[in-house]
C-alpha cells in the first residue's frame, strides 16, 4: 500500500498510520496481532476469543488503536501496487460482526491480507508450517538412516563394516564410496528442506520490493545451505576420525560425530551427517530471509494504553 493514494492525514491518527493501512502489533519474531487501520485511532480486526468465551467469542469488531496494541509496538504491512484505501476499509467493514476463527484457516492474519489484496493467506501459518517441515524432515532422515544403511551393503547390519558397505553401496550409484553415499543419502531430505523454504518464502506480487528481494535471498539461501551442509559434513568426518577420507577416517569420524551429538557411534554419526544438509538449508534460508526482512522494516513507536489486549489471532 505505500504506493496507493493516500488519504489525508487525519488529526486522531496515530504516527505514520493511515486509513487502510494493514497494521500488526507485536515485537519482531513472535505471534503479532494484525487489523486494518481505519483512521482516528480506530481499528477493525478479527478476534482470536475472550478468556470466559473462548473462540465461539472470536469475532471481526472494531477497537481503538490502544486496545488493538496493547502497548506493543505498530508496524505496518507494506504491499505493492495501488491498493485503494477506501476499498480495504469497505471490505474490511463487509465482515464486521463475522466469527468464523480458525487458527489454521481463518485467523486475524488471513482477514487483513484478504482486506488489503483479496488473498486469504497468512504469513504465520506458512511460517510455522515451514519450520515444522525444516524441523521434521531432518529427524525423519536421521530415523530413516539406520533402515536404509543397514540391508544395503554386502555386509548387512549396523557394525562398522555393515555401515561402510551400505554407503559404499549408495555412493557407487553416483561413481563414488563411502563420503559420496553419505552425500547421496542427504540429497533426498536436503531438496525436501529446499522446496518447503521456497514455498514459504516464494514470490508474491503484492509485497513491496525490499521484501520480495527478502524473500529471494532466503530462497538462495536455502541453495547454499544445503550445499553448505553437506560439504561440512564431509569436512567434518575427515577432520574428527583419522586423517584422510579412506575407510579408516571415515569409520573414525562417523564415531567420533556420533559420540560427539549424543554419545552413539558411527550410526548416530551417519545419520548427523546425512540430515545436516536439510538442517542447514532451513537454518541459512530462514535467518538469510529475516535479517534481510529485519533490516527493510521499520517499526512504528508503542501505542500506550492500559486497555488490554485481545487474544493473538
């Protein structure tokens, strides 16, 4: 909206605020709550519930711009193109009085963004449903290791032979031994974490370009990440076990990572190793994107109030 024709500045506003504007209250990396700012300290927003009603109470309803904060700080959601102030507010206003909450489907997030662009989308949601996938793809290829190592080899089990004849098996897919099966069992978990940060941070059209260009260097970022990962995985086993990338410094440092992250042996070291490029794709892409996002995105002063504040939607 910072390129929408702005009204007037109304006297009752608060600092930079203007009618239309989709505001958020809360402190950078936690849960904010967000409206649409409909000028004189008024704001309509959707509800999360009461303590003594619950959600059932949950409901679009306008507040001062006091009570929306709730001594938290304001900032605004940025959008591009020209987004009419007026339209916002009507569509805003058409919904006073609905209930309807979901934390997953509808919450105060999706009302404000289909407010402000006519997409019913909410960045909190994609958030935490990215991180819950970075988080468990990981731990499902650590889980995973010890079944798809195991039978591979021609040495079947989880002793130090059975290990390095299963990655031998895997890396001779590729051209390679060992080091290369470990880089072949990682590429799986590695593009799954790749492909969930892109969806979470994939282009939109309606933001402004700071945090489109955000959005794409956490993009690059979870590129780099991966390939970041599994090179200091193979760094890692060679530098910790006996020196050199033979069988011998590879059966030590897989031991030596294994005892490391929870004093297991080279099994809990193969499985480091093989999730460390998808931990890393997520950890770079994420942090990449909110630095970047951080750095493009002033925050409004608090609006005090002793009024309290309504529940997060």
């Amino acid at each position: 909206m910072s390129t929408a024709p702005q009204l007037p500045h109304h006297p009752g506003e608060h600092g930079g605020l203007r009618r239309g504007d989709h505001i958020r209250a809360g402190y950078p990396w936690t849960a904010r709550h967000d409206g649409i700012y409909l000028g004189d300290g008024l704001v309509i927003h959707l509800t999360g519930g009461t303590p003594d009603g619950g959600k059932a109470a949950a409901r679009v309803q306008t507040d001062s711009l006091a009570r929306f904060a709730g001594g938290r700080p304001v900032t605004v959601r940025r959008y591009s193109g020209a987004h009419d102030p007026e339209d916002i507010v009507d569509r805003a206003m058409s919904r006073l009085g609905e209930g309807n909450y979901n934390l997953i489907f509808s919450n105060c997030q999706h009302f404000a963004r289909w407010c402000a662009t006519g997409d019913h989308e909410s960045d909190q949601v994609r958030s935490v449903a990215a991180t819950t996938g970075t988080v468990v793809t990981p731990l499902v290829a650590t889980a995973l290791t010890a079944t798809v190592i195991g039978p591979a080899g021609l040495v079947a089990g989880l002793s130090g032979p059975g290990i390095m004849s299963g990655l031998a098996t895997y890396g001779a897919l590729v051209g390679g031994g060992a080091v290369a099966g470990l880089v072949v069992l990682g590429t799986a978990p590695a593009l799954t974490s790749v492909a969930i940060m892109h969806h979470a941070l994939r282009r939109d059209d309606d933001l402004p370009g700071p945090e489109r260009a955000a959005r794409t260097a956490g993009r690059i970022g979870t590129a780099v990440g991966a390939l970041t990962g599994s090179a200091a995985g193979a760094a890692a086993v060679s530098a910790l076990g006996v020196p050199g990338l033979g069988a011998a410094g590879i059966s030590s440092g897989l031991a030596a990572i294994g005892a490391a992250a929870t004093g297991g042996g080279m099994a809990i070291g193969a499985a480091c190793v093989i999730a460390a490029p998808a931990a890393a794709a997520a950890i770079l892409g994420y942090l990449v994107y909110r630095i970047a996002l951080w750095l493009t995105s002033p925050m409004l002063p608090a609006a005090g109030t002793t009024d309290p504040a309504p529940s997060p939607g």
